[in-house]
C-alpha cells in the first residue's frame, strides 16, 4: 500500500496538552475502523501549527474521507517515494 504524507494546519498544536492529543488519536482510530478498507496511521510529528501524519492508504481520496469523517484539516498529501536515513551513505 502507499504510503502518504500529509500536512495538517492545526494552530497551537505544539501546545496540544497528552489528553487533547490522545482524543485525535481515538478519533482518528474510530474512524479508521468504519472505513471498510485497509488503512494504517503510523505516525504523526508535531511541529509549531502543523501536524505531519504518515499514513499507508490506496490513495489520497480514502485520506481526504478520513479526514472529512474525523474532523481533520488536511492542507496537502504528498506520496511518499521513499526513506533513506545516515545509512545510506555507508561505511565511512
């Protein structure tokens, strides 16, 4: 499945208190159980007003019923191609 970036205005959201955050989470949980399809949230970064998710789903029109469903802002969806990290330099 491919997997999305998805970049979401949420003003504050770097001040988003453990319970605030555990709410979306539920919510985003709940709705990905009524979907009907696969689809995984693996993880969200939160940075000053934006939250980055990371999600594996069949394309950007089940992420924007997500979002719809839940409540969420969605400002872009962006197609991961790939990951690399400090290893991909190799031996040094």
């Amino acid at each position: 499945m491919p997997k999305y970036l998805i970049e979401r205005t949420v003003p504050g959201a770097d001040t988003l208190s453990a319970d605030e955050l555990r709410e979306i989470a539920a919510k985003s949980n709940a709705v990905v159980a009524g979907l009907g399809e696969p689809y995984v949230w693996q993880h969200t970064y939160v940075a000053g007003d934006k939250l980055y998710c990371v999600h594996e789903a069949s394309g950007p029109d089940i992420i924007r019923r997500h979002a719809a469903e839940g409540g969420f802002p969605v400002d872009a969806i962006t197609e991961i191609s790939t990951t690399f990290g400090p290893a991909a330099a190799g031996p040094q």
